[in-house]
C-alpha cells in the first residue's frame, strides 16, 4: 500500500519543524543540515525525504552533494486551514474581552 504524505504528516515531528526553520533561511548540504541535530545522518535523510515528498523541502543535487532549500509555499495549506479557526478563537476572545468590560460584571 503506497501512502501519500501530506503537510500535516511533515510539520507534526519538532525535527522536521526544526530543518524546515533551519532551510527557510538559505540552503544547506545535508551534511551541514544534520550538523545541527544530535541524531545520525540517516535519520536526517528520512526527514529530507519526507519533507520533500510533502513539497516543502527542495533538493537539488550538485556534483556529488544534495543541497536542499524550503519551498515554504506548501505551509500556505496548513495556513488556509488554520485561519477559520483563528477567526472562530478571535471572535470569542473578543466576545469574552467585552463580557469582561461590561461594568455590571463583577
């Protein structure tokens, strides 16, 4: 059975939240990208390969090493979906600042 990775899937391990912050600032070789971790290379390289089939890590291979960089526009889903739950807490925090206010509330 072939499973489809998704976003959610990628962005739920801190490691791989942790590369992805890592990369969105410039592109790396694996070997400096699991420089930054205190697990082994291979374990790095799964997470490489679940980012990039997720779409958010792009690896380009130059000569003998794999550079990767982030290509944050998949987090754009992640983003979308969130936002009707921003505006649902926003709406009731706001509602409950003015509850708050009301000067017959003790």
């Amino acid at each position: 059975m072939d499973l489809r990775r998704d976003v959610y899937q990628a962005i739920a391990d801190p490691t791989r939240r942790e590369i992805i912050d890592l990369l969105s600032n410039r592109s790396m070789n694996l070997n400096a990208v699991a420089g930054h971790f205190d697990i082994s290379r291979p374990a790095i390289s799964k997470h490489i390969k679940i980012l990039t089939e997720c779409g958010l890590i792009r690896v380009k291979q130059t000569g003998r090493e794999r550079h990767c960089s982030a290509d944050i526009r998949k987090l754009k889903e992640i983003d979308n979906w969130l936002s009707q739950y921003r505006k649902f807490w926003n709406l009731k925090l706001d509602a409950l600042g003015d509850f708050l206010e009301r000067p017959d509330v003790p």
